[in-house]
C-alpha cells in the first residue's frame, strides 16, 4: 500500500495563532515583510536566472549584472502604468530579487546581527525617515551602500520570524531598502517610488487530537506605490505607523466579510481592490499615494481538495535496498517508547506527525514505510503492531479530520477479514473438511481519546473480531451461517467490547462465505 505524502499548505505568517476549539475563527494581518520585488516572486523573469548565473560573483558585481536582464516583473505585478523605452524602468529589480535570497544559501553571521542592533538605536523611530535612510543605507555613497544591502540580503533571507528583531527587520528596515535602492540605482520616474506590499487573511481552524487542523482561509495580497513629501519632517514611526496602518484597515475590511462572501474569489478580489483604492485615497499628507497598485484574493478550502486532489502513485522503478536497513527505519519513527500506555489523543498526534506533511528528509521513511509494508510477514513480531495499531490511529485521526470539516459525525471503520478453516486427520495427512472466508468492517467511536490508551483501543478490536471468529468456528458442522446472522453475531461482539471511554456503532458484511467438504 502506498501511503499519501500530504504536501498541505505552506503558512509563513508572522502572527502567532492560539489554540483553537473547533472551526474558531483566526484573524492575523502580517507586517510588512516584501517590498514589490518580493510580491512578484512569483513571476520571476530572465533577471532571477542571471542572478542565479552569477551566484559565485560578489554580491555586488551579482545586483549590477541583473540591471542588464531585461525584465517586467515589478512593472507586471505592480501596474505602475505603460511600457516606455527607458532602459532603467524595464530593468529594476529589488534587491531581493537580484541576489537571490529566496535559496537561504546565506545565512547572516554574527556581523550582520550586530550591525542591525546597531541600526536599532535607542530612539530610531524619532528619526527623520531622511536621516534615519541616510545612515542606514546612505544611497550616494557606493561602498556603504552595497555593504548594507549584503547585510539586509543575508538578514532578509534567513532571520527567524520568531526573533525578537525580525518586526524591526521586516518592518522598518524593509521600509527603508525599498526607499533607498529606488534612489541608489537611479530608476526611471516610473519606478522610482518605494512599493509596500502587505497581506489581509482569515483563517478557520478545528481540533483534532489536539492538532490545530486548518480548514479554510481566504486571502488578499497587495502592494501600492507611495511618495513621502518631506522625508526630513516625517519620522520613521510616522512612516511605519501608516503603512502598518493601511494593512489594519485591510485587515479589518477582510473581517467584516462572511464565510460565504470569502468563499467567492471574483467578488471579494473586486471588493478588497476598491477598498484598498479608498484608503490609500484617504492617506494624509505625510506620505502620500502615488496611483500604482495591485492585489489579488483566493480562497483556500482544505475539504474540497480532499475531495477533488488526485494523488499520484509512485511510479519509479524499486531500488536496490536493505531490507534490515528499511524495517529498522520504520521501527525507529512508529514505535514510540512506551507506546501501549499512551493515551490515543497523543498517539494519534504522533503518529500524523509522522506521516503528514512533505520533507524531503522524511523521504527514506515514506519509501522504506512502503516497501517494508508490501513486504511484511504474518509471522512479523511487529505486524499486528504496524497492520493494526498503526494504521487504526491513521484511520482515526482521518475520520476526526472529515468529521471536522463536514461537521457530520464520521466514525473510523476497521477491516476485517474471514479467513477459518477446520482440519481432520485423514490417514497421517491434515485435510481441511470445512471453511469459511468473508469480508466485513465495523464502526467505533472513541468517546474519550484523553483517557483511552493505546492497549485498550487495540484490546477492543481485538476483542470484537476475535468473539466473531469463534463463533463461526462454532457453526462449522451445525449448518454454517449466513450474512444477516454474522452482522448480529458482529453486534454483539462490539457491544460486549465496548465500554465507557469506546463504543461500537454498527458493521457492514461485505460477504461471507462457508463450505463443508464433509456434507
């Protein structure tokens, strides 16, 4: 069996989200992490592949070089207004772009942290924007200038969201390289604004053994062009303050919407643009709009995918492996010290954290996980412990997941199937004179996850089918049995099994069928 390797949705939101009961509403607006070169990261031009080309050129021979790769991608995502001729407009990039700091080959040293503390002097947010820009990144100076940028690019590209500077980086400093490089590189009049870009998002969660499970979220993205008149009378707390302003107002635009208005993207993207229209309209005089903007809204809904995904089988041929090597890698993840006593709400978590998600360093587990499952014995130690106890938590921690987003209760079904037989000597030899084979399933709910441990819900199933098979065992020679006596026979088993912390909730017989070679 080939097991899914859930890719999900990648969250890089600098809010931190509490945790949630079920389907509790998060709303969160991030700060200014992206000028306008970061918001088309996207549609990345011939300039990223010259950046890339030019990977072991200084940083700065790296930004230069990319001023010759023609490329629309801030004019594209930003709608700054018409082609023109001019050589600078079509070839700007941020410096983001042009060093290629999405790879994160470049971690910041301690040098680069320093200096940022540096810049974060006590009292910066009184500053001039003139003077605070000008010591930062001093635009007519070369050597100064591209010394910061290398420390912004290495610090932008590998800083924790989580640090206690990463507000001030991806805020102020953002703010301010996007000003100054605009002035370094002397862009066309067209482009020689400073571009912020922002995010307004709401996002619905549940709970599922205590996982906080996304469910939906609808999203805007956007940026817009903006002047400051007077640099030298603005302070870069007036600065921030305003631009964070814009993206709070976005924000609560977005919460005022309902589960139904979010879900239509055409319309709310239509809405959120003129909303972002009058807004930046309404801006005072201390920095102004200079006309240029772009947003985009979807909507994303985790069940639909699970509905409509199709995941594709692993098609590559099987390699060469060790089998010792494989069965102990996947011993090594599934089988937690301790295991049986653990409560089924920490083991089912455990277990999805194993499985869920895509890393690459995960890949020897997904395909030794396959390969020792297409290759297990019956006579395995651990095969009852991989065959059911592993995969009864998969199959619980999914139901909860489609029980969540359906709202409709949704019960984990167990497989089982019939295969007895009864032997009789026949001159020395063991002849088989009656059988018996079938397929059923059944239903259970754990009423008690908390408090049910592992040994327990494995005893319950266990009991159930192990009550089943010995009564059919016991009709061999009285007449055999049929598939409506089974379903009862299986009922009664699962309501003798259950007790106050799991309970059986119904069966299905997909076929039973028994033969005495006897009669």
């Amino acid at each position: 069996m080939k097991i899914r390797k859930l890719m999900g949705r990648k969250k890089s939101r600098k809010a931190a989200l509490p945790a949630v009961i079920l389907l509790t509403v998060l709303l969160a607006a991030c700060g200014p992490k992206t000028s306008e070169g970061d918001a088309a990261a996207d549609t990345k031009t011939q300039g990223d592949a010259v950046a890339d080309t030019k990977a072991q050129d200084s940083p700065q021979e790296a930004a230069e070089t990319a001023l010759q790769a023609g490329t629309e991608t801030e004019s594209a995502s930003a709608g700054e207004g018409e082609a023109t001729s001019d050589s600078s407009c079509d070839s700007f990039q941020s410096g983001r772009s042009r060093y290629g700091w999405w790879r994160g080959t470049n971690k910041y040293t301690k040098e680069d942290y320093e200096q940022i503390l540096s810049w974060q002097t006590a009292g910066y947010e009184n500053s001039s924007v003139a003077e605070f820009n000008r010591m930062v990144m001093d635009w007519e100076d070369e050597e100064t200038f591209h010394k910061a940028e290398e420390v912004l690019q290495r610090v932008y590209s590998s800083l924790a969201d989580t640090d206690p500077v990463a507000d001030f980086v991806y805020g102020t400093l953002s703010n301010t390289w996007d000003e100054c490089e605009r002035k370094h590189y002397g862009v066309c009049q067209r482009q020689k604004n400073p571009w912020h870009s922002g995010e307004a998002f709401l996002e619905t969660y549940g709970d599922v053994f205590g996982d906080k499970e996304f469910l939906s979220g609808g999203y805007a993205d956007y940026s817009y062009d903006y002047r400051i008149p007077e640099e030298q009378k603005v302070t870069v707390a007036q600065r921030d303050s305003i631009l964070k302003g814009v993206d709070e107002k976005m924000q609560a635009f977005l919460q005022k919407q309902t589960p139904a208005d979010l879900q239509k993207e055409e319309a709310m993207e239509k809405a959120a643009d003129g909303e972002l229209e009058r807004i930046l309209k309404a801006l005072d005089g201390q920095l102004v709009w200079e006309g240029g903007k772009k947003l985009s809204y979807y909507w994303d809904d985790v069940y639909d995918k699970e509905k409509t995904e199709d995941w594709d089988e692993d098609t590559e041929e099987e390699k060469s492996v060790d089998p010792a090597k494989q069965y102990e890698i996947v011993m090594n993840e599934l089988k937690f010290p301790d295991y049986e006593e653990m409560s089924i709400a920490e083991f089912n978590r455990k277990i999805n954290a194993v499985f869920n998600g895509y890393e690459e360093e995960k890949e020897d587990f997904y395909d030794a996980y396959d390969y020792v499952m297409e290759h297990l014995e019956d006579t395995d130690g651990n095969a009852e412990f991989l065959r059911t106890t592993v995969r009864a938590s998969q199959d619980e921690y999914y139901a909860r997941q489609r029980e969540l987003y359906s709202q409709k209760q949704v019960d984990p079904s167990y497989e089982v199937r019939v295969e007895s037989s009864r032997e009789e000597d026949v001159f020395g030899d063991k002849m088989v004179v009656q059988m018996a084979e079938g397929y059923y399933s059944f239903t259970y709910r754990i009423l008690d996850a908390d408090k049910l441990t592992v040994s327990a819900r494995d005893a319950f199933l266990k009991a159930v089918t192990q009550a089943v098979k010995e009564e059919i065992d016991r009709v061999f020679g009285k007449g055999g049995m049929e598939e409506a006596q089974l379903k009862k026979v299986i009922d009664n088993a699962g309501k003798t099994a259950g007790n106050s912390y799991i309970e059986y909730t119904g069966c299905e017989v997909d076929y039973l069928y028994m033969e005495d070679y006897g009669e």
